[in-house]
C-alpha cells in the first residue's frame, strides 16, 4: 500500500456515495468534479495520468486480458486505502469489487 493513498479515505467514501446515487452518464461528471475539488493538485494530476495509462492498457484487454475490472481488482485496494487485500471495493456500476484469489 502507498504510504499516502491517492484517494483519501474520505474522498473514496464520498466517491462511493456519487457512484451509487447517480446513474453512469452523472456519476462521471460528479466524480471528476469530486476530485477536483478534494484531491490536491499532485494527487489529481498524478489520478488522471495513472486512470489514462490504465484505460490504455484496458483498451488491449483482448491482447493482454486485462478488462477494466481486473485492473480495478488490482489497483483499487491500493489507490483507494483499503484495509486489507481482501476489502471490497465499490466499482462504476455501484457493484462491490471483491479480489479473486487465484
């Protein structure tokens, strides 16, 4: 885990809160704004620059079988300060995101 999480544990509740309340095309525009406005600049510029790689990298899940909710299994504990690998995340879809030991 980072030593200072990406997402603090703050933010990442409030996220969950925009995530579930919206539907997907409003839950984008009030997470961006979230962000933006919790998220020191270092933090929220060094966010988009690591979702932009990933969304690259998601993008040849074909090739490389990394779907967008693999990555998310993976990097979301991190980014977001869970308690412990096993800690369930809340994905887009307002789903929880558990990680698949395998």
């Amino acid at each position: 885990l980072l030593p200072l999480p990406l997402i603090p544990v703050a933010v990442g509740a409030e996220l969950g809160s925009a995530l579930r309340s919206r539907g997907t095309a409003g839950a984008v525009g009030a997470v961006r704004s979230l962000l933006q406005q919790q998220l020191s600049p270092p933090h929220y510029h060094t966010l988009k620059v690591l979702l932009h790689h990933l969304s690259l990298v998601a993008s040849y899940s074909s090739l490389n079988k990394m779907t967008a909710e693999t990555l998310a299994r993976v990097f979301a504990p991190t980014l977001l300060c869970a308690s412990s690998p096993q800690a369930s995340v809340i994905d887009p879809s307002g789903s929880l995101l558990r990680p698949k030991v395998v």
